[in-house]
C-alpha cells in the first residue's frame, strides 16, 4: 500500500527517537539468504477452517479483536487452555473463537455481533486472567455486524468478494467503511497511514486458504508489514531498531507509550520500513519475499524467549 509505505518512510528519515541500523540489517538479510528462508506455514491447529464462508467470517472476527494483549503490571495474563496446554495473545484468541463455533453458536452471525453484550463476549471469549479494552472490543464487533448488515447482506465473504481479488482495495474498504480499522496517526503535522489489521486481514485469508478462492489475490506484494509491538521487539534484538536512550529506558521500565505520540508512531513507522529495506536486501539477491512474509518470520521469531529479552512497547491501543 504506497500510502503506508511512503508515509513510513517519512517519518522513518524524520525520526529523532528511533534508527535503523543498516549494517546490522544487511547482515540479518545476508543471514537469512545462507540459512534458507523458510516463510511460516499457516497454523491449523489454532484456527478455525471449514474451507468455506465461516472461515472468512471467522477471520475478520478475529481481526478485529486482535489487538492488545499484553496485561497491566500487576494482572495476570488472559490465557486459554487447549487440551494440557496454556496459550495466551493472539493464538488464545484464535482458539477462544473456535470453541463456540464448533459448538454451533453463531458469532459470525452479523446480527448476533450488532448486537452481542458485554456480558456475552466474555462469555464466549472465557479464559483467565485479564484481556485489556474489553468495551472497545465490544464496539468494534458491534460496529462490525452493523455495516455488514448495512453493506454486505450479513456475509463477511461479500466484502471480502466486493474487494475484487485486490488485498489492497480490501484493506481499504476495511479502513474506509469500519472506524476500528482506521490505523492513522500524525507526525510533524503529516498524516501517517498503518492500517495494521486491516492489512493483516488480507494476509490472513490468503495464509488460511492457501492463496486460493477468499485468499486469492493479485497484489498480495503491495502488503507493508503489520506495524504491531512484537516485531520492534524483535528488531530490537537483532540490533536493526535503535533507541535513543530516554525511550530506551522507557520501554525497558515498562513506561507506556501515548497512542499517536512520535514516540510510537516512530517505532512502528520504522518497523515497516525496516521490513521494506530487508525486502530489498533479499530483492537484490534474488531471494524474492513479500514484506508481508517478512513479517510473519519476524514474528515468528518474536515467539521464541530469546527474542524477548528487551520488552516491547506498551500502548493501549485498538489497532496492535
């Protein structure tokens, strides 16, 4: 998406909190080349698929939960269990909406979103611990069964079929028509585009379907990476993402970062930059991959402990 990808890297050359280290990012790139890339495989064991219409419905719900899962210090982490095994973040969620779908409780149901309670969603979500920005969660499934029921006839798979096999017009239908998809913040009076999950929903059908039928696009190489809080994280170790030591502390203190602060939107306007230059890096060695293939690496990685040595940033927002 060139409105992501340019307005990155303004403020990635405009940055004063955050860097890019080239060297160390040529030397991850030449890395990655002699260790074979291996670009993650879809994982069905926490996902939902019946290879048809609930599929996709069930992704964009998931999508537009899929922020924030970090707890406050001090609370304890909202976790699933999955037969003998405790999950928490993105994959505790990814198996807390499976349960009622295979149970038959119709929570893609786009009237059953518009006007699902509080009460309801907790419910259906359970697990332990604390999940964070309960009620924006709420409103934005609410808001999502309303413009489903508005524009599409219910059916998630018409907005998805409305985008013309284009990855880059459904994010911005997405961002246009949903304001829990509207990633944009502001830096030196410049309007700076993410679009983080309405990106990654495109990216997830295409991962889910295997880049057939609801996953079948044209332009899946015109996808930025998903700005989120795990890959700096992981940047940050590799030594690619500098911080100026006053935010350093910061994150490494656990301060909180304002949504929309420079601060922020340097961190995550760097990362997809970042992942824009590792593309070209491999680019130029004939080792083609879509930022968006990057990403999931990344992240990937950022699963493992030794990633997560440093801490991420905190921001309680609705779009990470």
């Amino acid at each position: 998406m060139w409105e992501v990808l340019e307005t990155a890297g303004y403020v990635a050359e405009k940055s004063r909190q955050v860097h890019i280290g080239k060297e160390e990012l040529v030397a991850f790139s030449r890395k990655m080349i002699r260790s074979g890339i291996k670009v993650p495989a879809w994982d069905n064991r926490y996902h939902f698929f019946d290879g048809g219409e609930n599929t996709v419905a069930y992704l964009l719900l998931l999508d537009t939960l899929n922020f924030c899962f970090w707890p406050k210090l001090g609370q304890p982490r909202w976790e699933i269990q999955l037969e003998s095994e405790k999950i928490s973040g993105y994959y505790a969620l990814a198996t807390a909406l499976q349960k009622p779908l295979e149970s038959g409780i119709a929570i893609t149901d786009a009237h059953f979103l518009a006007e699902l309670s509080l009460g309801e969603m907790k419910r259906l979500l359970g697990g332990t611990g604390k999940l964070q920005l309960l009620k924006e969660r709420l409103k934005g499934l609410n808001e999502l069964g309303r413009v489903l029921l508005r524009d599409y006839s219910g059916k998630a798979h018409r907005l998805v079929e409305a985008a013309e096999r284009s990855a880059v017009k459904l994010s911005q239908l997405l961002a246009q028509n949903l304001l829990s998809f509207q990633d944009i913040a502001a830096y030196n009076g410049q309007r700076v585009f993410f679009y983080k999950r309405a990106q990654l929903f495109a990216a997830d059908l295409y991962g889910a379907f295997n880049g057939t039928r609801w996953g079948n696009f044209s332009d899946m190489h015109e996808l930025t990476a998903f700005a989120d809080y795990k890959l700096p994280q992981v940047l940050r170790h590799l030594g690619i993402l500098h911080y100026e030591k006053a935010l350093a502390q910061k994150l490494d203190q656990y301060v909180h970062l304002d949504a929309g602060s420079p601060e922020e939107v340097e961190i995550r306007a760097n990362t997809i930059w970042a992942v824009e230059l590792i593309r070209q890096e491999l680019n130029k060695a004939e080792s083609k991959l879509n930022a968006f293939e990057i990403d999931w690496i990344l992240w990937n990685l950022g699963q493992k402990e030794a990633y997560k040595v440093k801490p991420y940033h905190r921001t309680e927002t609705i779009f990470y």
